[in-house]
C-alpha cells in the first residue's frame, strides 16, 4: 500500500498492535499522529495523549494533527482498555462502562470527529481494530468480549 501524502491518527498507540501499526504506516509512507491515554514513543511524526473518552480531548488532537500534517485521510481505532478478571455476577458496573466506554463509544467520538471532515473531501477512511474476544468471549471478561 503506497501512502504518500496521506495523514492517519492512531488511537491506542502504545501497545504492541498499535504501535506496530504505526510502524507499518511510516513505512509505506503516511504522515502519522500516534495518540494514547499516555503518550505514545514512536517514530510518529506526532505523539500525544488522547483519551477518547473524552470528545474534547479527540477534537484537540485532530484539530493540532491537521494544522501540523494536513487534513485527516484515515483513522486506525486500537484503543481498548480491559477490567479485572470477574466472574459476569461479581462484576461492577464502574468496569463495565469504562470498558464499554473506552472501546465503543470511544470509537464512535473518533468517527462523529473525524467523518464529516473526509465527507467534505469526499474521501477518507476508518479502520476499527477487533478482537477474537469479541468472537469467542472469555469467561471472566464478559466487558470487554462485549465491546471488541
């Protein structure tokens, strides 16, 4: 994939799939802004705390990733937060919508942010990295099996 000339952010850049995804995005090319609740150490040409769930925190980074890189063409979501291991009947509400709040509706903050930009250019893509939990589930991590 050639992406020359392209500004992607990663949120959830930290960790190995994420960081790794900033590595091959460099490497073919694309500008890129890695982002995470505590920043990111990578080769990104932007490394910055973003917390996604927090709608401020995500229209900050875009808004400084497009004066700094140019306008947004792509998004890869990795963000993703896990809770203790709980059997389903001893868990707290608190981890349930951390959880859930962090790896959905985080992602959907990061789209309602960056959509309506591409849609002006009419161009622009949304990656949402997933997870085998959410296919095969575990046992004691009902929250996040159900948020990825």
């Amino acid at each position: 994939m050639h992406l020359k000339g392209e500004t992607v952010v990663v949120f959830g850049a930290a960790g190995g799939i994420g960081s790794n995804i900033v590595e091959v995005l460099l490497g073919d090319g694309a500008q890129v802004a890695a982002t995470d609740l505590e920043s990111p150490e990578s080769n990104a040409h932007i490394n910055r705390v973003c917390d996604v769930r927090n709608q401020d925190h995500i229209e900050e980074t875009v808004s400084q990733v497009e004066k700094e890189l140019g306008p947004v063409s792509g998004s890869v979501f990795v963000a993703g937060v896990l809770h203790p291991a709980t059997a389903t009947e001893e868990l707290r509400v608190e981890d349930w919508e951390r959880v859930h709040d962090t790896n959905v509706v985080g992602a959907l903050r990061v789209a309602k942010t960056i959509v309506p930009q591409m849609k002006k250019r009419r161009y622009g893509r949304l990656v949402h990295i997933a997870s085998w939990w959410g296919y095969y589930g575990h046992a004691f991590f009902a929250p996040y099996g159900s948020s990825k």
